[in-house]
C-alpha cells in the first residue's frame, strides 16, 4: 500500500468519524430540546419561555464540536437562576444526557 493510498484512507476515515460526531451530536441536541421542554417545571403563562427553549450542535474548532441549550426569551436567566435555581431546567438536561452521548460517540468511533 502506498503512503498516498493511507493518506487517502485516513482522510475519508476522519471525515466519516467527524461526520457521524456530527450526527450524534444532532440527536443528542434534539433530545435536550424536547426533554428541557417536557421537564421544565415552570407555569406556562404564554408558553413562550418552554416555545423558546433551543439547543443547537456544531464544531467549534477543527478538533472541538459543541452542544448548547438555552432560552430566546430575555426572562430566560431569571427562570435558571431566581430562586436558588428552581425553575433551572438547562444544565440539569445537558448533564442528564452525557451519558448517552458518550455512550453513542463511543460506539460510533469503534464501527
């Protein structure tokens, strides 16, 4: 085997790992959306702050891919951090599905 034809295996072996990074990520994202959704424990006045709950998943950096969760609407800090954080729904949903990102990367990366 030539040195181009590993060049060649380990760029399309990285770019199927990256994308199935990618695809885990995803799931995972909408996941947290619907699960910080259902588990908030907050009164619905308008059901803009649960409407307005929103996760998204990208790669920062080359080497760095990220997951975030948060509100759209202004009160939205209010809701995670009054009242000793009762009403807290994001960190609480991110840190509940680590789990099963690690679990689904793992198993992604040895295919």
């Amino acid at each position: 085997m030539s040195i181009q034809n590993i060049n060649l295996n380990l760029d399309r072996w990285h770019k199927e790992k990256k994308a199935g990074i990618a695809a885990v990520g995803q799931n995972v994202k909408a996941n947290a959306e619907r699960k910080a959704k259902q588990d908030a424990i907050w009164k619905d006045r308008t059901g803009n702050a649960r409407q307005g709950l929103q996760g998204n998943s990208f790669w920062e950096l080359a080497t760095v891919f990220k997951i975030t969760l948060g509100h759209t609407v202004e009160y939205g800090p209010y809701l995670e951090l009054a009242n000793d954080g009762k009403y807290a729904v994001l960190e609480r949903t991110l840190n509940s599905l680590r789990g099963e990102l690690y679990r689904n990367i793992k198993m992604m990366l040895n295919k």
